[in-house]
C-alpha cells in the first residue's frame, strides 16, 4: 500500500545535503519518489508500506548526519507541532529555538577568539607596511603559544559539525558543505600544528612562522555566524504558518444539557451548539442559528472590513467576533476546518519545489566533488608550477592558502537556498492576503499567464440577485412603489421576490398586509394593499392588463442583463424595479488592472449572449463566449492553448472543474469550498477578482526574487573560486584569504535569506 508523507528531517546543513538523502532514500527498496527542501528541511517521501516504513529509512540515512522526524500518534491531530512540519523550521518551533540558542551560545564563545586573531593578523600586515612596529618578541611567543589552544578549542567544540563532515566523507564517500570546511579547516590545522610541534627540523625546509590556526579560528567563527544568522533569517520566512496558527482558539464555550460549558478545542464535536461572545475567536466552522454579529475575517480571507453575520450565514475557525453575541452549531471540527485546510495547503505549498529549483539542485548534488577535486589540483598546480619560481616554502603556502580558500568559498548553501526561502516568504504572503497557493509550480507558472479566462456569475458579478434601480411613472415615489410591491411579493416564493425583500429591508420599507393574494402562474401576483388592487410581474402580466410599454427601454434594460418587475393597477403602470445580478464593485478596476500588465480578459459563460455582453461591455472584457457548457468551456481553453496563449481560468471551482484542470493555472473564485482548495491551483478566498490582480503581482515579485538570488548564488562562485585559486596572483599578487572567503560565504547565504524576505513589504 502507498504512502505519501511529508517528514522534517534533522541535520541539514546544506543543498548539498539534500542531494545525499534523496540519493541514499532512492535506492531503497519500497521507495517510489522522493524530494527534499533544503529550505523547509522537509522530505516528501512516497513509499510502500508493505516493504519499508519511516522508521527503517531514518535509520539508514543517520549514519550520514540526518534524522527523519516521525510523528507519534498522538501527534497526528490538529495541532501546532504537527504544522511546523510545513515552515521553514527543522524542528517543531521549540526544538528549533533550542538549537538557535544553542549555536547562539557557540558563536559568543568562539567570536571573542576570531576578534583576537584578527588583531593579531592586523598587526602583522600592517607591520609589513610599516604602518606599526613589530610584534614585541615576548607578546609574540605569547601569541606563538595562545592561538593553538584557540584553535584546538575551535577546531572541536564550535566546528564539531565539519569534523564529522569529514569523518562521514572518509567512511561513507559522501560529501556536503561540512565536508568542505572540516577538510579546509582541519588541513589548516593540522599544517600549523606540525610546523609548531617540530619548528626546529622544519625551519630549513619550511616557513615556521606562518601558521594557519587564526585561519582555522576565524573562518569557523564566520561559517557559525553566518549559520546563525541563516537560521534566525529563515524562523522568520515561518511567520506566516505561526501567525495563522495563533488564529486558532484554545477552548470554546458550548451549550451542554441546557448550560454554557467551557471545554477544550479538542472535545468539540459536530452538532455542538457555541456560545460567541464579544471580542471571541470563533474555535470551529458552523452555521449560526441565533443572534447576529459582525466577524472580521481578515486574517482568514485578507478582507479588512467585518462581514455582517445573521442566522443562516457560515462563519469560520479562526475569525473574530467583534460585537454582537451569538450561537452557531458546529458543522467542521478539528482537521476539517477552513482554517486547518488553509494551513496544510500553504505548509505544503511552501515544501513544494519549483520547476525552476531544478537546476540548481542539479550543480548542488555534483557541486561538492567537483569542488573537493578542483581544491586537489589547485593544490597540485601551486607545487608543480611554484616551486621552481618561488620555491618549496612559498608555493606550499600559497597552495594550502589557495586549497583553504577554494573548499571555504565553495559552499552551495546560497545556491539550494534561492529558490525555497522565496517560495516560503512568497506562499506565507500570498496566505495573508487570502490567495492559498496550491505549490511552487502553480506560484512559478502564474508569472507567465498572458490570458485570464473568467466566468461572469461569482466571478465578475455577485451571484445573486439584487435590486439596482427603481423608475417611478406618475406622482407615486419610488418608497411608495417599493412599499406595495413589498407588500405583495412578502407572500411570494420566486427568487426574485427574495432580492427584492430584501432591499426593502434594508432600505427601512414594511410591507403592509396583502388581501387576496394570488399568483398569476408565469407572469406575476396580484392582491388587495390597503383597498387597491395591485398587479407585480413581468411585461406579459402587463401585455394581458392591455397597458402600454416604451419598448425601446424595455430592450435597453433586458440588454443589459436587467430583469424588470413592474407594478400596475388595472388602469395604469405605476413603476417598475429592476432586478439584476449585480456586478461586483472591484471587477472592473481589476480587469483595467490586468490589461495594464500585459493579460488579455476573456468571459466564459453559461448566460445568454445579450447579458454576457452587456456586462463584458460594462467591465471591459476583451471577448465573450456565451451559453457554453462545461465541456464547452473546455475546448475554449484547449483553443486558447493551441493558440499560443498561457491561461489562468478563475472560476467557482464546482461547475467549472474540467475547464480548471485544462488551464495552465486554475483559480477558485470563491469562499474557500473544500472543493475549490483541493482543485485548483489557486484559490482565492472570499472570491474577490481584485485578488487575482495581487496573486499575479505577487508570483512575478516571488520569481524576480529567485532570479535574483540565483544569479548572486551563481556569480558569487563562478567569481569566488578562481579567485580562491590563484588566477589574480600572477598579474596582481592578489590571493584570497581564507578568513575573507568564510566571510563571504556566510554572507553569501545571509543576503540571499534577507533579499527573499523583502517579498513580506512588498505591495501587491
């Protein structure tokens, strides 16, 4: 039986790393894929049960450095430890700020050494200038015999990691970033502690004094730091998981055997009937059944103003109650929730690796060879080509000097970071904006979308019916005309009596008691109001009541998608109100919008044809195609395809699922659905079209950033490593310390994380 899990995995260091488990995890019988992020340290891991099981593959990949955390099963719940898995945490947020502490605690211990040998390395280059004098012969034997203990210490406390880098390198052949440093390092130090332990037999053949422990002091000083500050920078790209977690409620207040009780999130069940009170977090998903209120939903949809809620109306897990007091009965609990979906799609979207990651985890798992080899035959070159023009001593320090620098510069960490740390920061964005990006990929392919395809109902306009005008003909005002057809459709089940009720409603107008009500079967009502006749219906009901119409503006109002309802008596019509599914207020910035990035608008509708270009019309739509069915709708995206064009289609994520999964991106325009979060690639909650505007802003900053930090990744080595090498030296005299290739290193990784984080500003 296949699984596909999701694990966080300790001991990653590098992209290297994550190039040596999916390496190892592979050839592992039962094993059917496997891929790994170095930026959320998580591996994605399909495999058959009947032949393998977690624990058998944590236990083959530890003798290399790395663990698979599996979680109990009491864990399995909905629970803050169980979404860590999906940030960018190695381990639950509290291990994670142990092991921050932990190397925090490292790089204080180690900083004030790497400070001193930088004085110690200062006063003797300046002293070559005769900047300042020599180094007195006491404080120098002092230093003579003070750096070797600083370097011993260094060497096994603070670079531990990159000793058994080398240890795992020498018995297992495989190599990551630790295995550059613990070789760079420890040949650093091991030279220097020979040419200190036998100074004397080795000073006619060798330059006693120059010695490397500062070098192997200082650059594991800046690789610690620099890993410290990765680490604080990457808790950071995390913030949007935590934040949405803290939405959840800890207890809720349920009605039991008649009283309020207070009990656990976790002892909720369906059917329960909660208590919301002022100022509450509202703890599962349900329907509210008494009381009204206003919830500010922003943290959950990125809508800022609070949504009025009355009996009947969802609300969600998560959202705040702002004033009102009500009850709801609880239809999703735990796992089920909005708010829980939310979560493990953007967890698992910010794990997701983009098509464009593919190539830099390509140079990373071939990176490390490549450059251990290179180190040898630099080494081999200085000796070779040195000795004879500057002879053994000099060649063999520019050649370890050389070999040092090339192993500390070479490290693939900003290079395996680029693309993840910018997916995270991007996805966490996109979720506080209420657009849940389903993966990477999806994120990656929205940047090249020329054509949005739309449906017009939910979509373009509200999808539901809504009066929006009210002509009045005679001395009647149009509260008097809404009065009486009030009055007459309060009796009335058709749809749009329901509209029109409810703009009576919330215009102040009562409807008066009706006398002889009766429904005139296809065309209308009519009844008795305060001692008159009344007729309500459609121009038929008025044909019949031989009454004259202006034909002219009945046309123009049904061209417009306008559905009229007038009101008459047997004598004369006394007005009329239209009745419309009323575009949504932000559709047509939105699609102004959209044109001015360069994407061409097409409506794709089940409507008739004169509604759908009335309204294509209002909102400036480009091209229409109407009374389409489903699979209709599916040729139209295959057409569109064929025709060269990458095409995003927002729909509602129900009827229009073929359409969805043909286009190259498929947006759910609507309120969260299970259905919309599990089918498209994109859903947009609260189904507002503006947001369609931001999640294309959004994926091209996310893509700009990874080119970005590809390009410095990819520079920074392609510059670094023949300059490590020697390639200045012979027009220059230019040889790049090993001290200044670990700070660039640590740096290297540090801006990449940094860059990737100033997706959080941006304005979309």
């Amino acid at each position: 039986m296949s699984n596909h899990k999701t694990y966080r995995i300790k001991g990653m260091h590098c992209a290297s790393c994550a190039g040596i488990i999916e390496r190892t995890v592979k050839k592992i019988e039962g094993v059917g894929h496997v891929e790994v992020n170095y930026g959320t340290e998580t591996a994605k891991i399909a495999f058959d049960d009947t032949k393998t099981n977690p624990q058998h593959l944590s236990e083959l990949i530890k003798p290399l450095g790395y663990t698979l955390v599996i979680p109990s099963a009491e864990s399995m719940s909905m629970t803050a430890d169980e979404h860590a898995a999906h940030t960018g945490l190695s381990q639950s947020k509290t291990e994670k700020l142990a092991e921050i502490k932990d190397m925090r605690w490292r790089v204080l211990s180690v900083l004030p050494l790497a400070a001193f040998s930088v004085f110690v390395m200062g006063w003797e280059m300046t002293a070559q200038f005769g900047w300042l004098g020599s180094i007195p012969e006491i404080w120098y034997e002092f230093f003579h015999h003070l750096l070797p203990i600083f370097a011993t210490y260094t060497m096994v406390v603070v670079g531990k990691p990159y000793l058994l880098g080398l240890y795992r390198f020498l018995r297992y052949g495989k190599a990551n970033m630790d295995t550059l440093i613990g070789i760079g390092t420890s040949v650093a130090f091991l030279y220097s502690f020979i040419l200190t332990a036998f100074e004397e037999p080795l000073r006619s053949f060798l330059n006693v004094e120059q010695t490397y422990y500062d070098v192997t002091i200082v650059v594991i000083a800046l690789i610690a730091l620099g890993k410290y500050l990765e680490a604080q920078s990457k808790l950071r790209t995390g913030d949007a998981i935590q934040k949405l977690l803290g939405l959840q409620a800890k207890r809720a207040l349920v009605m039991r055997d008649g009283t309020e009780v207070e009990v656990p999130i976790d002892q909720v069940v369906h059917g329960d009937f909660i208590v919301m009170k002022p100022g509450g977090k509202i703890p599962v998903d349900g329907i509210l059944t008494e009381g009204s209120s206003y919830v500010d939903e922003a943290m959950v949809t990125g809508e800022p103003i609070p949504v009025e809620k009355k009996a009947g109306d969802a609300v969600v897990a998560g959202t705040l109650n702002t004033k009102g007091h009500f009850i709801f009965k609880a239809t999703k609990v735990g796992s089920e929730t909005l708010l829980a979906s939310i979560i493990k799609m953007v967890g698992e979207a910010q794990g997701s690796k983009a098509p464009i990651q593919g190539l830099a985890d390509k140079i990373s798992s071939v990176f490390v060879p490549i450059v251990l080899v290179f180190a040898v035959l630099v080494f081999a070159a200085w000796l070779f080509f040195g000795i004879p023009v500057l002879g053994f001593a000099q060649a063999l320090t520019l050649g370890l000097t050389s070999f040092v620098g090339i192993l500390v510069i070479a490290c693939p960490c900003a290079l395996g970071l680029a693309t993840p740390i910018a997916v995270i920061v991007g996805v966490g964005k996109g979720a506080s904006e209420g657009i849940l990006i389903k993966d990477a990929a999806t994120l990656q392919k929205l940047r090249s979308v020329n054509t949005v395809v739309v449906d017009k109902t939910g979509t373009i306009t509200k999808g539901k019916p809504e009066v929006v005008a009210i002509e009045t003909y005679g001395s009647r005002s149009e509260e008097d005309i809404l009065g009486i057809l009030a009055s007459l459709e309060n009796k009335s089940e058709h749809p749009l009596a329901s509209a029109l009720l409810a703009y009576a409603k919330d215009n102040g107008v009562t409807a008066s008691a009706t006398d002889t009500f009766q429904i005139i079967e296809g065309k209308g009502v009519t009844g008795f109001v305060r001692g008159t006749e009344y007729f309500a219906g459609n121009s038929r009901l008025i044909s019949d009541l031989t009454l004259s119409l202006d034909g002219k503006a009945l046309e123009n109002h049904t061209s417009k998608g306008r559905t009229p309802v007038f009101l008459a008596t047997r004598t004369e019509v006394l007005g009329l109100v239209l009745i419309a599914d009323a575009l949504k207020p932000e559709a047509a910035a939105a699609i102004k919008k959209l044109h001015s990035m360069g994407i061409s608008v097409v409506m794709l509708t089940g409507d008739n044809k004169q509604t759908a270009l009335a309204i294509a019309k209002e909102v400036g739509i480009d091209d229409v195609v109407a009374e389409a069915l489903p699979g209709e709708k599916l040729i139209k995206i295959k057409a569109l395809q064929a025709a060269g064009r990458v095409v995003a289609m927002a729909g509602d994520g129900v009827n229009d699922a073929p359409a969805l999964a043909q286009a190259d991106v498929g947006i759910a325009m609507g309120t969260g659905t299970d259905v919309a979060i599990e089918t498209a690639g994109i859903t947009l909650l609260h189904g507002d079209i503006a947001k369609l505007v931001k999640a294309i802003r959004l994926s091209r900053f996310t893509m700009t950033g990874i080119k970005q930090n590809l390009f410095w990744a990819f520079i920074y080595n392609l510059v670094g490593i023949p300059i490590a090498a020697g390639i200045l030296y012979p027009f220059f005299g230019i040889l790049l310390s090993p001290v200044v290739a670990g700070l660039a290193m640590a740096l290297s990784s540090v801006s990449v994380v940094l860059n990737s984080l100033r997706l959080k500003t941006a304005k979309l």
